[in-house]
C-alpha cells in the first residue's frame, strides 16, 4: 500500500463555474502513472465545491491516491511542498486562477527543485477550439519569470491537431528565452513517451553555448599560460588537472562555453571580518557560478556552496624517507627473541658442563685435593666465556679431548656469531617501519614542514590531540608560523635529513623523481592528515549542478578523467630494491657502545669501592694498633 497523501489546496480568489471534464481527470491520472514514484498530489485550484469533489473522486480512483485533505488556505501555503521527500510531489497550479503568476513568484527554488509541476489551464483546456499556439503563449506568460531552468519539470497540456500533447517548459539559463519540447502524446487512456531518454540532464545536455563563469585557481604566473597543456606536470598540478577534464566537459559534453576567472587561493574566510576571499568568496558572492578547480569539503565551506564528486583525487600527503632502523630501534637486539635466548644460554651451559667434566677427568690422574679439584673444574667452565664470545680459549688443551672440545665449541659458535653479523648489517642498511601513523610521526624526532600552500591554513584548526601535537610539531617556535620550504629547498631536506614534507604529492614527486636515486627512493613513505577526496563546488542553488555531476561521471565512465590523472598527475617513482652499502655511524652502533660504556663505568666503580674498603681496612688496622699501643 502506498502511503500517500493528497493535498488539494483550494486558492478561492474567485468562483468560476465550469461544467466538469472528466477527460481532465483522467489525463492527471495518466500522467502520474508516467512520470512515476509521484505519490503526492499538491492541487493548487480555484474551482468551485462541486467541481473539486468530482475531480477528487475522479483523482481516489488512481491507483497512487489514498488520502485527501481539503483544505482552503492563502498563499503562504506554498511551504506545505517543503517536505524532505520533494520528489515525490505533482504540483498542479491552475494558472487561470487569479494569483497563481504571485504563487508560482513565491515558490522560488521549488520550480527547479525535484518537485514536479503541471501547469493547468482551466479555461484554455475546456476551450479545446484554441489554437496550439495561443496556448503556448498562456504558459509561456505566466512562466516569464520564473526559473525554469536546470532540472525543473514544468508540464502542460496543448491540443495540437485534435491530440492532446504533453510538453515541458525550460529554458537554459535565468537569461535564456524559453523553450519547449514535446514529452508525450495521450491517446486513448495511455501516454506515449516521446521522449528520447528519461533523464532530464540528458536531455537538456546539450547548453548551446551558454556562457558559464568559471573560477580558476593558480598559484604562480607559470600557470596562467599553461592551464591547457601538459608541460612541467609538477606545478599547479590539480588546477591544472582539474581545468583539463572541465574543459573536455565543457566542449564535448555540455557545449558550454567556459568564462574564465583568475584568482589566487581556494578561498579562506578572514579572521576577522569573515569575508571569503578566492575561488570560495567567487562562489558565495555570485562572481561566479562553478568552480574551475576541485576543492575540499570543510566544515565552515559546507554549507556555503554546492558540491559534486570530481573524478581526480587529491592527494596532499607527508612524503618521508624511512629513516635508518638504527635511529628507531636496538639492532642487536632485534636477532634475538626468546627462544635465540634459552638456546645460546643452554648451548654455553652445556658446553661449560662439557669442559668442567672433561677437566674433572684429566684431573683424576693427579693428586690433588678435592677443593683444589671443583676449582679447577669451575675455571675451566669459566673457559667457555672467551670460546662463546670468539675470543680463544685460555684453557691450555692437554688431552685430545679437548682439543676436539674447543675445536667443537669454537667452530659451532663461530656459525652463529657469523649469521648474527650477517643479519645485523642487513638490519643497518634496512628502513624503520615503525612510523606507521600520524601519531607516530608526531612522536618521531622527524622534522616537519610543509610546502607554504595556504591550505595548510587548516593544520591550526585541527581539534583532536594528535592533531593540536601536529600543528606544535609544525610550527615554528620562534616566528609562530608553519615550517614552510619551497619544493626544492624540501625536498633537498627529505634526501639528506630526517624530515618529512607536507605537500601535493605529485608536485613532490616530479621534484624527487628527478633529484633521488633509484634506491633512495625504495625509502618513501607516504601519510595522509587531510582526506583526499576532491569535490567539484557550485554557486548555491546552481540549476545547472546536477549536468556537471552526471557530466563528471561520464567522465570518469569514459576514461577521460584516469586518462588526464595519469598524464598530469605524478605517482610515487618505482626504485630499485638495491641495497646501497652505506658506512656505519656512531648511531648504529649506539647500543653497543653502551654496554661498553657501562661495562667500564662499573668496572671504575667497582676500583673506586675497592680502594675505599682497602684505605679503610688500613686505617682500622692503623687505629686498632694505635689503641692497643695505648698506655
Ligand atoms: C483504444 O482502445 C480500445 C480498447 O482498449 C481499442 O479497441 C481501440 O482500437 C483503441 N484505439 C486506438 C486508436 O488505439
Ligand atoms: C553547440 O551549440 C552551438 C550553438 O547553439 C551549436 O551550433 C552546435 O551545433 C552545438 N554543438 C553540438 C555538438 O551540439
Ligand atoms: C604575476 O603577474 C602579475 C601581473 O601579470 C604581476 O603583477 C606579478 O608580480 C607576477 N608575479 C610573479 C611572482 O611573477
Ligand atoms: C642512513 O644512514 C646514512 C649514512 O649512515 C645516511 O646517509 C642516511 O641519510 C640515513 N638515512 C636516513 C633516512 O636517515
Ligand atoms: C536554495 O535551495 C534551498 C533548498 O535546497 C533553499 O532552502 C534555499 O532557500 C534556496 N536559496 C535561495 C536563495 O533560493
């Protein structure tokens, strides 16, 4: 069952008597079942009781008609269509009544805006001897005005050679002279469709022409002579994009004709007085009607224009380079998990236990004491501590036994300690995988900056904690203002310093793949702050936005859009994964030279305790005599 309401409005301005026509009943009918999902039913008439009962009942008969509300209310009422489902209105206004040029006045936006109108002419319908001409003319009065432009579906009937047709009323622009064309003709209860699509973009694709002005943004004077071409393909590179695939919009799809305006900046409100400045103040002010470049949807953009998806992504990114694993993590640990552990630490237990046995039996042969004996048994297994660390062993083998024993040991740790240098120097030359997010960059002892576009504005409007770290990190402490590098001077950073570059990527990339080497550049990594997504962005209640949105699409759906991305648009080089042996650093072995340099501090401590406690045994010794020398 259909939930479906019927508002019939009575505007009683004046009462007219007209004998009934149930044909016109019918064709209301009909023309619902065509055009489809219509569930609502919004009668602007000024007939008479009788006239509007039997056209009521005539209208329960449909099959989409299940309610009805008689009301009789003024003008204002044209908000009784604001309903969030708008497409689901037939709006039939009887443009004979006194007041309907005033009402349709009023409904402003709702003639372009998803609700459908039928224009209803009581007297010149009921007088079916008018020509088809006279009537168009009726229509095309009372229309004069209004925005019948864009998506709008505006219907009416005219009897044309004894046929009654259905036909629609646009015009191209608020500017334009309007326009006809033919939808349908009714014959014998049904409607035959005339048009060629349903789709009303489609139709009405083809703009003839019709100036639109567009606002441009560039950032230097390069740009200005080189929108349409595809040199340098780093600078402006999204303008640049962006103008490429509306033009080929423009020409091919819409035969629009493109107005160019030139400004600097997407468009930022002022601090203090509000006022936007750039493309987004083009768009507000109504300097112009569509903008020449993809933007980004912001909170305090959102609701001052219109949007549309665009076909090319903008990717604004931090660029790094790996750093050395050695700057994130102790390398010589890394060989080592648990189990490495236990096995070492048992294979020098056993080995250890080994000796201490094998010596323990030579030693039988002498005669020795039995405390002298565990002694040199536990040296011997001390032995192990110069044979594990490949040191040699201190242990004079007398025996064959050990000889075999410290050949063994020495041999079999020397496998190991060879695959523990062979994988600590392919860990030196390996990049940190450890900065995987925004937070971890934050956290890093990476530099940041970013490339001094004014869309870094939105760093300091960050509000979640990472964010408020983000614009700390990148700001400068002295000069409160983002760290800013042009593309050369930062990407000669990236290559030599821990430092990673916010920027366009293809921009960065067109700079690195002529400045890095193939290996250097297997380190790059890549991090997203600002989403990506691109949108296309109208004036507000730009009629024509819904031929842009289909248009673009197309674009994408034709392969015009991946075509220009991937001719405009620089992607992260391909490297080599070449190892580039580098010498070590003092930070690569950071951790080895701690544990030297602890190993000696405790060794002076342990000096420093022991001549303490000697000076002070001596001087107990030196007191003790003194006092017993007392008299
Ligand atoms: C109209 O419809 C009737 C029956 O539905 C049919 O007999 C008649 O031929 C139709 N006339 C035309 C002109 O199609
Ligand atoms: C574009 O519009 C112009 C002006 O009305 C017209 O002459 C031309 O044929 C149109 N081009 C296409 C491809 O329809
Ligand atoms: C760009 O051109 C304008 C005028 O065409 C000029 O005033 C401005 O100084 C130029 N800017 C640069 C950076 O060259
Ligand atoms: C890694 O170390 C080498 C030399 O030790 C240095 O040249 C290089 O810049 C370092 N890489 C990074 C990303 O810091
Ligand atoms: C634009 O359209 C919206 C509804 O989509 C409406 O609320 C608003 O009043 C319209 N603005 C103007 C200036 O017509």
């Amino acid at each position: 069952m259909f939930i479906t309401r019927v508002w019939i409005l009575l505007l009683c301005y004046s009462l007219v008597f007209f004998p009934t026509n149930s044909a016109s009943t019918e064709l209301l009918s009909d023309l619902m079942l065509f055009l489809k999902k219509q569930v609502k039913l919004a009668l602007f008439v000024c007939w008479d009781e009788d006239k509007s009962f039997k056209f009521l009942r005539k209208m329960l008969q449909a099959p989409q008609v299940h309610f009805v509300q008689l009301k009789s209310v003024a003008v204002e009422n044209i908000a009784i269509l604001d309903t969030p489902e708008p497409h689901q209105h037939l709006a039939v206004i009887d443009i004979s009544c006194p007041g309907s040029g005033k009402f349709l006045a009023e409904a402003q936006y709702r003639i372009y805006n998803k609700i459908r109108w039928v224009l209803w002419n009581e007297n010149g319908y009921e007088k079916k001897t008018n020509g088809g001409d006279e009537q168009e003319d009726v229509i095309f009065r009372s229309v004069a005005g209004l925005p019948v432009t864009g998506l709008s579906e505006v219907y009416y009937f005219s009897v044309e050679r004894g046929e009654t047709v259905i036909k629609d009323v646009y015009r191209r622009s608020v500017m334009m002279d309007l326009d006809s064309s033919v939808v349908g003709v009714w014959r014998n209860g049904t409607i035959e469709d005339k048009r060629w699509t349903q789709s009303v973009v489609m139709r009405r694709r083809n703009l003839q022409k019709l100036p639109i002005k567009t606002s441009l943004v560039y950032t230097i004077n390069y740009t200005l002579s080189h929108f349409g071409d595809f040199e340098n393909t780093g600078v402006d590179s999204i303008p640049r994009t962006s103008y490429l695939l509306l033009d080929t919009l423009f020409t091919y799809y819409l035969n629009a004709t493109m107005e160019k305006r030139f400004v600097t900046t997407w468009g930022y409100p002022d601090h203090t007085t509000g006022i936007w400045n750039g493309m987004s103040g083009e768009l507000i002010y109504h300097h112009s009607e569509a903008a020449g470049t993809m933007l980004r949807i912001t909170q305090n953009r959102l609701l001052k224009m219109e949007y549309a998806k665009m076909p090319i992504p903008l990717r604004i990114k931090f660029i790094f380079k790996a750093p050395n694993l050695s700057e994130t993590s102790n390398i010589f640990q890394m060989p080592f998990d648990f189990s490495v552990w236990m096995c070492t630490l048992a294979l020098v237990a056993i080995t250890a236990t080994v000796f201490a046995v094998v010596h323990g039996v030579l030693m039988l042969r002498r005669k020795n004491s039995i405390r002298n004996r565990y002694i040199e048994m536990l040296n011997a297994a001390y032995d192990i501590i110069p044979v594990a660390t490949q040191q040699g062993s201190l242990l004079k083998p007398k025996s064959l036994a050990q000889k075999i024993m410290i050949f063994v040991s020495l041999a079999g740790l020397m496998f190991i300690e060879v695959s523990f240098s062979a994988k600590i120097i392919s860990l030196i030359q390996a990049p940190s995988k450890k900065i995987n997010s925004i937070r971890n960059l934050v956290e890093s002892r990476l530099e940041l900056g970013t490339d001094g576009q004014p869309y870094n504005f939105y760093f300091s409007k960050a509000s979640d904690p990472v964010g408020i770290e983000l614009y700390k990190r990148i700001t400068n402490r002295n000069a409160d203002t983002l760290n800013a590098y042009d593309t050369e001077q930062g990407v000669r950073k990236l290559q030599t310093e821990l430092f990673a570059y916010h920027g366009f990527t293809s921009t960065l990339y067109q700079q690195i793949s002529r400045t890095f080497n193939d290996v250097e550049k297997c380190y790059l990594r890549e991090l997203t702050f600002f989403d990506s997504i691109g949108y296309f962005s109208v004036q507000l209640n730009f009629t024509l936005r819904e031929h842009f949105h289909i248009g673009l699409m197309k674009m994408l759906e034709a392969g015009v859009a991946t075509r220009l991305v991937s001719r405009m648009l620089n992607e992260k080089p391909g490297c080599t994964k070449g190892v580039m042996f580098r010498p070590l650093d003092l930070v690569d072995t950071r951790f080895a030279m701690e544990i030297a340099a602890f190993g000696i501090l405790e060794a002076v401590c342990l000096l420093l305790a022991e001549i303490v406690l000697s000076k002070y045994t001596l001087l107990k010794h030196l007191c003790r005599t003194m006092w017993n020398r007392l008299p």
